[in-house]
C-alpha cells in the first residue's frame, strides 16, 4: 500500500509503497477514507509528543476515518464493515481511570496514535479494537475528520468548565481546528460566545459563517471584550498557549471564572497573582483530550447537524504537505482533510 512517511523527528514527507499492515491478535484492520490535518498532527511529525528514533520510521496522522475490513483472533468479528473514527490515546483499559471511562488520564498509556505506531496517512491502518470508535455511515468521510479531536475535545473542554446557559465564554484562536468546532459545542450548550483571532478571513468566517462575533487578537494589550460584558468573561478557553495569551485571559475573567488550557508547548509558562486568583476565586483547568465515549458524543452532535465540520481544504494522499502548508501559513480555516481515493 501507499503511505506518508517520516524517517526523522521534524523531517520531511515520503510517499512510500509499503507492507499492507496485519493486525494483531486484538486489532482491527481499517481501510482508511479520510484523515484529518490539523496543528496536533505538525507537533507530532516535529517529535513534540515522543521523539524515540526507535519508533522510525512512522506514518503520521491519528484523526482516522474508515472501514474494519479485517479483525484479529481476539477482535470482535461482528464489527468487520463498520464505520470508525480513531481514539488518538494508546491507553491500557485496565487502571483505574481506564476502568472509570477516563481513557486520556491512563495510567500506563503507551503514546499516541501517528507516534508510537502508525497512523493514518496511508490507505490501511491497524488499530488496538478499543481505539475504534464507532461513526455513523451518514456523514461524510471528509466532514467525520473533525469527530475524534476537533470535535471530541471541546466536548470534554465544557464538561472541564461547566460552560452552560448564559455564561459568557471567550475562545481563544476560535478560527482553528480546534476553534472553529469549540465555539460551536460551547453555543450549543447555551453560552453566549466571542471568538478571538488575527484579523483576516478567520475572523470573517467566525463572524459571517458562524455568526460568532469576533474580535482581532493580534494584540493582547489592545484586545478587549464588549462593554455590555464588562470588558470580563467568565470561561476563556485558550487554543494558543502563549504567555500573552494566557495572561490577557486571567486579567479578563469575572469572579468565579474559569480559564481552560489545551496547548502543550514544551517551554511556554505565564504568570498569575496568587492574591488575585484567591480573592476572585479564579481557577486555571488544563483540559486533556477526550474519553471515548466523548468521542461517541462528538459523533453524534456531527450526524445530527448540531455542529457544522469546517473542513477548509482536503487533498489526496500524495498531496498532503500542500495541507501542511496552509496551517503553517495560518490561511486554513478549521480543519484540513486528507481523503483517500
């Protein structure tokens, strides 16, 4: 089969003809419809999720949309046909967090999908049958790409922030992947939702598309909120993991307010007053991924039509870096997609 290959941390793209996978005892054996590109993916080729040279070379991309067409002796063998999207998490399913359905906080995870065994730029993949997660046929293979991350994560971010009716939540990049999606799900639980971002035609697509007011984010030290909000918010949700960014969003929360964290920057930090966040009673969450069934929550709020997929470019297989190139150039709109075929 033909796949992506990285033979280097941080190094280039190879389209390579390669051994079709088998699967184990316990995995299943996808055909790969369509992959999603996104930041997460560039942070994994860079070698900022694991970096073992051991683990070369690798086919990246964890946000997989496909078809069991083969099962191992122990997988299920009713789910051959079915219709999946990828968990991104190599957990064990058998700590304690695993066993309380809280497979991103795994005790013995054994790394990431696109890392630590490969994943999905390619026609095949083979999965561990718990990191197959089932997707209705009805939506389409491009669109699905956004359910196990883009999706799945905010639907795991609110249930970190108990956004809910009425409270004023600001997102922070909301013109990414992530963005796009994460002020969706928040809108979709009854906050009222502003969207940061650099001016250009993210901001217009939040605010023309999305009908999510937007607010130029270039400048922290010039960024304010409505005053009909009181220049405050109660749960900002920063996608970009800057110290500036970071610290503009506890200087704007109310009391009580919340700010989520999702970046994972090896050597990004911010400051914050003590004295402030006691007597505001302030509180920083990091937000880690989805569980699965998050991720079975993300699928069904995409098959329902309550959440739109902002897929703003795909490209076949062998086309791929052209996707890399618009993320790194901040011109892609949500999330890109690589679609097989």
């Amino acid at each position: 089969m033909k796949a992506q290959r990285i033979h280097s941390w941080g190094g280039d793209l190879k389209l390579e003809e390669v051994a079709d996978p088998i699967p184990g005892r316990d995995e299943v054996l996808v055909m790969v419809e369509a992959c999603g590109v996104g930041l997460t993916v560039l942070n994994c080729i860079r070698g900022d999720l694991g970096n073992n040279p051991s683990d070369l070379p690798r086919t990246p991309g964890h946000e997989i949309v496909g078809r069991i067409v083969a099962t191992g002796a122990n997988a299920d063998p009713r789910r051959l046909g079915e219709r999946i999207v990828a968990y991104f998490y190599l957990f064990c399913g058998q700590c304690r967090h695993c066993i309380a359905g809280e497979e991103n906080l795994c005790e013995n995870l054994s790394g990431f999908l696109g890392v630590n065994r490969d994943g999905g730029y390619a026609e095949m993949v083979s999965l561990p049958e718990g990191n197959a997660v089932p997707c209705p046929d009805t939506v389409d293979a491009a669109a699905a790409t956004v359910i196990p991350d883009a999706v799945a994560t905010p639907v795991h971010v609110v249930d970190r922030t108990s956004i809910g009716k009425g409270k004023r939540v600001v997102v922070i990049g909301a013109g990414g992947g992530v963005g796009v999606h994460m002020v969706q799900v928040a809108r979709l639980h009854g906050a009222d939702v502003i969207g940061l971002d650099l001016q250009g035609p993210k901001l217009d697509y939040l605010d023309e598309v999305l009908k999510v007011p937007a607010i130029d984010s270039s400048d922290f030290a010039r960024t304010q909120l409505p005053s009909s909000w009181a220049n405050q918010a109660d749960v900002i949700i920063d996608l970009v993991g800057t110290a500036a960014s970071t610290e503009w969003a506890l200087s704007r929360l109310s009391s009580g307010g919340r700010v989520a964290l999702l970046t994972t920057f090896r050597e990004a930090a911010f400051n914050a007053s003590q004295r402030d966040m006691v007597l505001s009673e302030l509180s920083v969450v990091g937000s880690r991924y989805a569980n699965r069934q998050q991720v079975q929550v993300a699928a069904s709020l995409v098959a329902g039509g309550d959440v739109q997929p902002v897929v703003g470019a795909t490209a076949a297989l062998g086309e791929v870096q052209g996707l890399h190139e618009k993320l790194l150039s901040g011109t892609l709109i949500g999330r890109g997609a690589m679609v097989a075929g």
